[in-house]
C-alpha cells in the first residue's frame, strides 16, 4: 500500500501565500492548492494549458470563470476545464482548497528527477 500525510507531502510556494502539494503516479496527478490571499479584488489573470482539468473545492468560496460567464463554488463543489479553455479564479474567502486533478501529467509541476510511488 502507497501512502502519504497531507503534513508529509512536499510544499511548492507557487507565489507569496499559494501552496502547492503533488501526489501523482506515472499516468495520473492530483494537486492541492492552498490560497491564503483572500478575499481577491479581482480575478486572477486567466491562464490556459493543454491538460485536462478537474477541480474540487474542498475548502472556501470562489468564483471560477470560464468562456466569459462566472460561476460562484464553495466547499463540495466541482469545475471542469477541456484542454487549452482560458480560465480564472477569485478568491471570495480568506483561505480556499482547491484539490487538482490533471491529464496528462502537468510536468511543468513536477520536481525532478521525479519520485513516483
């Protein structure tokens, strides 16, 4: 059995107050993204990438955009993005958990060399 604590796993600072935990096997990645920077203004900057995306919301309040129209999410909450679909958050709340999951892998965010279970 492959295991690992959420205390255990590595931490990435993606940016001042955004945190990032990987677990991923050779075909499939999850990330956890923590955001301590809220409430937000504004959105971030819509991004793309050629990945598949699905999203949990496991802790907070966001607003997630996509094809010009925003959709309000909280904790139990799910949001998909098809490859390459520009998309943006905004934090509602002061702290949110968004769980990631990817395919294929985001290798722009793994470590290297990498360290599959």
């Amino acid at each position: 059995m492959s295991g690992v604590k959420f205390d255990e796993m590595q931490v990435q600072m993606v940016r001042d107050r955004v945190e990032r935990r990987i677990a991923c096997t050779e075909n499939l990645m999850m990330t956890i993204m923590d955001f301590f920077d809220g409430p937000q203004a504004q959105p971030d900057p819509p991004h793309s990438h050629p990945h598949e995306q699905v999203t949990y919301v496991a802790e907070g309040e966001i607003l997630f955009f996509i094809d010009e129209q925003s959709m309000r999410l909280a904790a139990g909450d799910i949001f998909y993005v098809p490859s390459n679909k520009p998309h943006a958050i905004q934090l509602l709340s002061e702290h949110a958990r968004l769980v990631d999951c990817f395919t294929p892998l985001r290798e722009d965010f793994l470590p290297d060399p990498i360290q599959y279970p």
